[in-house]
C-alpha cells in the first residue's frame, strides 16, 4: 500500500449479537409462562423488548452511516 493512500472499512456497529440475545430471552419468557413463573417471564420479555429497540437503533445508524 501507497503512503498517503486512505483506505475506508465499513463501521461495524450492527453484528446482530442483540438479536440473538432477544430471542434467548422471548424463548426464556415463552418456557417461564409455561411453568407458571410470570416474574420471570414478565422480566424476560422486558428485556427481550430492549435487545430489539437496541438491535433496531443499531442497524439503523448502520444502515445510515
């Protein structure tokens, strides 16, 4: 490679790691009710909630940058 030359990578915010992370815990949450434990699966599905607003905000500001 030349000195002086740039070379641009692609930023790399959205690896959908938050994805993955949201459907452990809706499936968590869906087993959880089944057994009858409704904390639990009221707490996994809030936090299934915020991997998906994490994982859309992110591949949106990927999309865009």
């Amino acid at each position: 490679m030349l000195a002086g030359t740039a070379v641009w990578l692609p930023l790399q915010l959205f690896t959908g790691t938050f994805l993955s992370y949201a459907i452990v815990f809706f499936v968590l949450a869906l087993v959880a009710t089944l057994v009858g434990f409704r904390g639990i699966a009221g707490i996994s599905m809030e936090i299934a909630r915020l991997f998906i607003l994490l994982f859309l905000v992110l591949a949106i500001v990927s999309i865009l940058l």
